[in-house]
C-alpha cells in the first residue's frame, strides 16, 4: 500500500492534468503515493486523458462520476478509494505547488496530524489576486473565526491544499456543501496538533476556473450548518438575550435612582450602565460562553475588564451612529437607534467571542 495518497477532484481541467502529473512525479520521486483522480464526467474529457496518461504514470488512479458535480463531495469518493495512511487535496490547476507536498509530509511524518498549505502564514503570498476577492477571502475567514472556534486552529482554513492522516477521519462523518472541505475537518476530525506551511498560490495559466458566485451560496450554508451543529447559533441566541435582560436592567435601575430616589440624572445613567454590564457579564459567563475561558479568580476578573471595554465601545457605535444618521442624513431618531444597536450588538459579540472568551 502508498504511504501517501493524493486526491485531485477535477473538472475540465483536461490542459492541466498532464503538467500536474509530471511536477507531482518530480516532486515525490523516493516517496511511496499514489494520486487519485475524481472527475465529474469532464466534457473535455479529462477522465479519458488522465486513463491514458496513466499507462506513462502508474501511481495514476481515476475515479469518474456521472452523477454529481462538487469539489467536496468530489474529494471524499477520492478518500473512499485511496489506499495511503496519509491524505493529500489539492487542485489540478496548479495554483497549489506540487513542490511544497514534501514539505507537507515531513509536517505528517514529526506527528502533526493536519498539515494546511497555508497563503497567510509568514512567506506565503497569493499572486494576481485583485482587491474584491482578497476582501472576499478575509471576509469569509473572518467569518468562519467568529461562527466555528476550531477553526482558529489555522491562519487558512479555507485553503484547499492540505495533508490529514487517516485516522483524523476514524468514525466521522463528512457532509460539505461546495469548496470549503477543509472547514468541515477542522470542525469534525480528530486531531491534537495542526500545522501550516507557507504556500505562494498561483493565478490559473491554463483552463477556466469554476469558482462561480453559486459557491459562496454554498458556502454560506455550509457555515450556519456547521455553525447550528456546532451549538455556535445558540450561543448568538443566548447573548442577545442576555443583551436584552440588560437593556431591562439599565431601564429599571436608571428608574429606581433617578425617578425614586431623586439620584442626578448623570450619575444614576453612569450607575445603571455600569450595573447591566456587569448583570451581562455574569450571565454570559455562566451561561452564554460557560464552556470557555481560563480558571480562576484572576482570569475571570481580567474577562470582566475586557468585556467592560468591549460593551463601552459598543455604547460609543451605538450613540455615535445614532447622532450621524439623524443629523447628517436626516434619519428618524428612533430608526437610526435601531441601526446603531444592530451594529453594537454585532461588534459586542464578535469582539467577545474573538477576545474576552477566545479558545
């Protein structure tokens, strides 16, 4: 049996095939692999070409469907065939360097169970991309950060160039939905130690790539999906409602000092803003993210600071979206409040997942 086997889902990709196999042959020329082969029934007929092509290259596999079309689902029928202990993706347009699949291996081989060809650790780089879709690819990262906390093991977990070994997939069960395979590993394998090795990821020379915008859909869905599986909607839920029983709290003791007790307006807002931070912080300790953070009295003390920070700079975006809109734009008072809590809430949540209770 190959101690490595790579799998190249493929879909008219007929012009790159035969320079993918020479690199990758070069590359790997003492290693024991094979290379798998899963195509979606190619019109140019890259299936047929890589069968031939075989006959010159016997580590060459094919495995050709006619009944679906998608990379993910495309690389698991490539897991079911391979035969390696060791796992490899990566694409057929050599946008990922066949080169760098032996620096993956040596990662593989020292114990690391995940090994990501990664484009934004130090020395990677992308070429050629413009500025939108550099934005899209930080911005669906950033995402992934704040809704799936495994996957903050990585720079790059959206990459699709990575090596596993098999037993990261004993008893789990894959259901991706578009490009993003990797996402799903990270939220469901069984691992101890990921790694990273840095990538250049290169603009397509030859063929048509088939990233269309379908596949952000996809990958919108399969985020919440893993996301709700992950308990990580819940945990939205859970903070605006402990968001809202703060907003009871601000209101009652604002109303218990300055309406009874005749305490001066400034202060008794100062007292009750400070107060419903703290009934926030308490309940989202306890309940919302009891499942992070450090043990301690000094640990909890430092998350109680920084979510006072967090909640203090919501309060500003909230006030000061509230005065932009209404006097620069001639916005409502009350709608133009709405969108400044809508923004504050939002920065709240991410700013504490990504900081205060971080894991």
């Amino acid at each position: 049996m190959p101690h490595l086997s790579i799998v190249v889902p493929t879909y008219n990709e007929a012009e790159n095939v035969p320079f993918l196999l020479e690199r990758v042959q070069a590359a790997l020329s003492s290693v024991d692999f094979e290379l798998v082969i899963v195509d979606d029934d190619s019109p140019d007929g890259t299936a047929r070409l890589a069968q031939e092509l075989s006959v010159r290259y016997p580590f060459v596999r094919v495995v050709k469907r006619t009944d679906q079309r998608d990379l993910a689902t495309a690389v698991i029928e490539g897991f079911r065939h391979s035969r390696g202990e060791v796992l490899t993706v990566m694409d057929a347009d050599l946008q990922h360097p066949p080169e760098k699949i032996r620096d993956l291996l040596e990662k593989i081989d020292a114990g690391a169970d995940i090994v990501v060809g990664s484009r934004y650790v130090p020395g990677g780089e992308i070429e050629a991309w413009p500025f939108k879709r550099r934005f899209y690819s930080k911005g669906a990262r950033a995402i992934a950060y704040l809704l799936l906390p495994r996957s903050r093991a990585v720079q790059d977990p959206m990459s699709g160039f990575f090596m596993l070994c098999r037993q990261v997939l004993d008893g789990v069960e894959l259901h991706p939905i578009g490009y993003k395979i990797l996402l799903e590993i990270l939220v469901r394998g069984r691992y101890q130690r990921v790694e990273e090795v840095p990538i250049t990821f290169r603009d397509r020379e030859r063929g048509t790539s088939s990233l269309v915008f379908n596949e952000y859909r996809k990958y919108t869905r399969h985020l919440l999906r893993l996301s709700w599986e992950e308990g990580e909607i819940l945990r939205f839920i859970k903070f605006g409602l402990v968001g809202g029983s703060g907003v009871l709290v601000n209101e009652g003791l604002l109303w218990l000092l300055w309406g009874v007790w005749g305490v001066m307006l400034l202060g008794a807002s100062l007292v009750a803003v400070e107060l419903s931070i703290i009934w926030n912080f308490i309940w989202n300790e306890v309940w919302t993210f009891r499942d992070r953070g450090e043990d301690g009295i000094r640990a909890f003390f430092k998350r109680m600071g920084q979510f006072n920070l967090v909640s203090l700079v919501g309060l500003g975006l909230n006030v000061s979206i509230l005065l932009l809109l209404h006097h620069l734009f001639g916005v409502y008072p009350l709608t133009a409040n709405i969108v400044g809590i809508a923004v504050a809430f939002t920065w709240n949540f991410a700013a504490n997942n990504l900081w205060t209770w971080f894991r």
